[in-house]
C-alpha cells in the first residue's frame, strides 16, 4: 500500500538571472527516470501473495508489516485535488508505517481499572501458589477456580475481594486487623458486597447452582482471611446445604466418590499412593464416627457442675469400664494398626528416597503426623491415668519436629485453605505432661503464624499461653496424681460460632485456699502482645469441643 502526494518545488534563479522551470515534457521524463529504480525495488522486495482483506492483507502485514494493494479512501479522493492544485509538483511515492492489528485486551473487557486487574491477578497468585497447601495440590485451586473465576462475573468479583484484601494486608504489613483508611481494604469491602449482591440475584439454574457453590468457597475464604469465623462457618453451612442438594438431584453424584468405600477391603499390601490415602480416610472416619458418643460422655459428666473431688473421682474412675468408650478404643486402635502394617513397606520405602523425591517424603510426613494425632485421640487422655497420659511423651515430641520441618519447607503468605499444623500443635501444647515439648509446640506456633482456613495459629498460640501458665500455677501444690486430677476438669469452648472463646480450669483461691473451678471468655482475636484478653465470668453451661482427646 502506498501513499501518494505531492510537494511544491521551489523556483531558484539562475546564473543569468532567468528563472528554472520544468515543462510539462520535463515532468514526464523525469517521471519516466524514476520507473527503473522503481522497478528495481520491486524485485528487492520478497513476494507475498496477497490475500485481498481489506483495508490491508494479512499475510502481507505479517510478513512486511504494510501492504501495497489498497489505498486509503482518503488518500484516492485527495490525489486529483493535488495534481490540479500546482503544475510545478513532484510526484513522489513513499510507504505508509505499518498496520497494526491488535487483538482487543483482556483486561480491558473484564476489568473496569488496573486495580481490579492486579486485585485478580493477587487472587490468581494465592489461589495457585498457597491455598490449596503445598503438599498435594489439587485443581480445584491450581487451575479450576483461577479460570472461572476469569470468566463468571459474580466469581470474579469474589476473587477480586480476596486479592484486594490480600493486597490490604500487605500494605499494612500486619495479619492483625485492617484500618479503614487501607484503600485496597475498602475496595476488598466494595467487590465482596457486590459479589453477594450478583449471587443474590442469580436464577436456580444449573450454571447459576455451580456459580453459588464456588462463590459461597470464595466467601469463606474472604471471611477466614479477614478473621471473621461466625460468617465464615455461615458461608460454609450454606455451601453444605447446596452441595446436599445437587447431590440428590443428579445422577452423576456417586461417579464423585471412590470406588473404595469399605474399611473391611483394605488390603494386606497397598498397590500405589493414592490408594493409601483413600483407605487412610476411611481409618479416620471410623474414628469421626464415633465424635457423638465422646461428646455425649463428656456432657453427661458434667464437670463443670461437680464440686466434690471425691464425686469427680469417682465419675473419672467410672469412664474405664464404660462399653461404648471400651469398645471404641478397640476398634479404633485394631483398624490402626491394620492400616499401619499396611502402609509401613511403603513407608519404608519413602524414607529411603527422601533425598531424590523430596515431595513424596513430606506427604508422608503429613501423613505421620495425623497418623499420631489420631493415635493420641485413642489414647483418650483426659479420661486415662496419668501413667498413660506420660507415655504419649514421645509421640507429641514427634509432632512438634514433623510440623516444623513442613512449616519449614512450605511456601507462607499467611493464609491458606488446606488444614495445617495449627490443631495438632495445639494438640501438643494442651496435652503433653512435659513442659518443655508443651512450650516448643508453642514456640512452633508463634514462628510460623498463619490462617489455615478457619483456624488461626496466633490464637491458639494465646489459648496455649494461658494454659501453660495454669498448668505452672497448678504445680504449686499436692502430688502429680492430685495435679493431674485438676488438669483433667479443664475445658475449653468457642461460642457464638467462635467469636468467642471460653477457658475453664481449677485455681486455688487466695482467701479460701480451695482450688476452685473458674471460667474465663476472651473474643476471637489477640492484640499486639499476641494474647487474648481473657476476663472472668461466671460458670456457664456451655459444653467443652475437647471430648476427652486432650
């Protein structure tokens, strides 16, 4: 394609004073002058077939970037004009700057400002690299929800609100509360509303179930970054309510289980991996089902109504020749022990190439260590002799070095949706009759501070703190048979769906000198020490979450 105008050219007098000019036969011939080395250039140039889209060929703007088969309309209506305008004119040909043919952007169908593209591309960076933990990732995070979250309005601005308010944090440089000056804050406020006010508005369509279950998973994640445990546990309930439902109005729901649904067909030998893990939940269920029986126990002992030491003694002593506890510590600790010979040459095996599959080695360290967790609630602790309770020792050491070795080795932003080392620490912090592997666990816990989903490191990290220092107080007086005894009336609780947090222990009374039981409540949230603000409240009748398991 090319461009053709003209130029006046200026008149100079001569030598003799007589004005140059060129004739009409001039021009022609000067015109006819240029034709050779116009003709040469040609056969310069590569050929490019011409494919004739308009305004210029594709091929030839891939290859040259300009094309020489069409003229603008504005170019041909204004050649006339100039011929006739001056006879003194040279006609001279040159290339117009290449065409470019760009796609139109991304960003600017999809988001309205560069703020919500870099929220969105926040949220990307968090969903792929820290949500879905480190260990075994899975699409859901990797790849599933960075797409559709891309593509579905009421999803992107969901994502858009967790990267604002992930932003939000980084920009304060704390993971402990924001200010309402923090403007990717407010924006992070802005998105998460009208993300709720689109899935309000959504129609009970297939597409539109599929966009409120994956919306109602980026609420919780919102709610659980930001601290907000009562709006998130409401987020979750309502996305169990709507998984409850397509689960009965399809008849693809049982494709989505394993073809392993029987404890009683686990093998003598596992033949891969993921087999091992597919039995190793079934081993953990059996112990989830049995969660009623040890809550109904518990409140039937009603401790926190027992005075007598006497009476409590003999409710203690009592739990040791229950049947149902009897036989779900049988149970329980046979398929143990059927999964771990099981699993152990496979184990075995990991050990031996931790170096060359280092990946391989921390999942089974994950796997180890909810293996002896699951150990220790078998044990049921609070319900057991302090001779029993002492020989969990080297069992909660083994947690403590295995979750900072992982906690090591993961990547940390400070919050994540997978399950953590947070319980099993705390495990360790409540539990353990050495003070030293109790007061490890907690240094564990402040040097790797983290949100996993709906727990918070820092928090129990407090909860733990103010545990030991009744577990100190505790130690003043009596004998360890009498210690244990008070230690065992402890109790803890999270109210109005864990907004709040309740402590229960015994504390000797400086007028009476009678070791009491005393209630304190703290909210969900440590300050700037890294405590909570615990103040003493009456006995409520509130039931403890601890079921014996510490």
């Amino acid at each position: 394609m090319e461009i053709q105008f003209t130029l006046p050219i200026n008149t100079a007098k001569g030598e003799g004073g007589t004005t140059s000019t060129f004739t009409g036969h001039e021009n022609e011939a000067h015109s006819t002058q240029l034709h050779p080395r116009t003709h040469r250039l040609q056969h310069l140039k590569r050929h490019v077939k011409c494919d004739e889209t308009r305004p210029a060929c594709l091929n030839c703007m891939k290859w040259r970037g300009y094309c020489d088969s069409y003229s603008d309309a504005s170019d041909s209506s204004s050649q006339p004009q100039s011929r006739a305008s001056s006879s003194n004119t040279k006609l001279i040909h040159t290339k117009k700057a290449p065409l470019l043919i760009i796609e139109p952007s991304v960003n600017s169908i999809r988001f309205a400002n560069n703020d919500q593209r870099d929220y969105f591309a926040e949220w990307s960076n968090l969903s792929v690299t820290y949500l879905g933990g480190f260990l075994d990732q899975t699409r859901l995070w990797t790849a599933t929800m960075p797409q559709v979250t891309l593509e579905d309005n009421t999803l992107r601005y969901g994502a858009m609100a967790v990267g604002a308010l992930r932003k939000a944090y980084q920009v304060q440089g704390s993971e402990m509360g924001l200010e309402l000056n923090n403007r990717h804050y407010m924006n992070a406020i802005v998105y998460y509303c009208e993300a709720l006010r689109m899935q309000s508005e959504m129609k009970p369509t297939r597409e539109g179930l599929r966009t409120a279950l994956l919306s109602s998973l980026l609420f919780v994640c919102f709610e659980s970054q930001r601290g907000n445990v009562p709006a998130a546990l409401k987020h979750v309930t309502h996305g169990f309510t709507m998984l409850n439902e397509l689960a009965n109005c399809t008849d693809r729901a049982p494709d989505l289980l394993t073809n392993i649904v029987s404890i009683d067909d686990m093998p003598r030998a596992f033949k891969s991996w993921d087999e091992m893990r597919d039995y190793w939940g079934l081993v953990q269920r059996q112990m989830v089902r049995h969660v009623p029986m040890l809550n109904k126990l518990t409140s039937e002992l009603a401790l926190h109504r027992t005075v007598d030491v006497a009476e409590i003694e003999r409710k203690f002593g009592s739990l040791r020749s229950n049947p149902t506890l009897v036989k779900f510590i049988a149970e329980t600790r046979y398929w143990l022990q059927r999964w771990t010979e099981t699993y152990e040459p496979m184990h075995q095996a990991i050990m031996q190439n931790a170096k060359t599959n280092r990946s391989l080695y921390l999942q089974a360290m994950s796997i180890r260590i909810e293996y002896l967790i699951l150990y220790i609630y078998t044990a049921v602790p609070r319900y057991s002799s302090l001779i029993t309770v002492r020989g969990l020792t080297p069992q909660y050491r083994e947690i403590n070095a295995l979750a900072e070795e992982l906690l090591q080795s993961r990547p940390n932003c400070g919050f994540a949706m997978d399950a953590g080392y947070t319980w099993p620490l705390f495990v360790v912090s409540f539990g353990c009759r050495n003070r030293q592997v109790r007061e490890d666990a907690i240094r564990i816990l402040g040097q790797y501070p983290i949100r996993n989903a709906l727990r918070d490191s820092r928090v129990f990290r407090a909860i733990a703190i103010k545990n030991n220092e009744s577990e100190i107080l505790n130690e003043i007086e009596g004998d360890e048979n009498e210690q244990w005894m008070r230690l065992r009336r402890r109790e803890l609780i999270f109210e109005d769906f864990g907004s709040s947090i309740i402590f229960r222990f015994v504390q000797k009374d400086p007028v009476t000198g009678n070791w009491d039981l005393v209630e304190e409540v703290a909210d969900y949230g440590v300050g700037s020490d890294g405590r909570l603000a615990w103040r003493r409240q009456p006995i409520s009748e509130s039931e403890s979450i601890l079921s014996g398991v510490c």
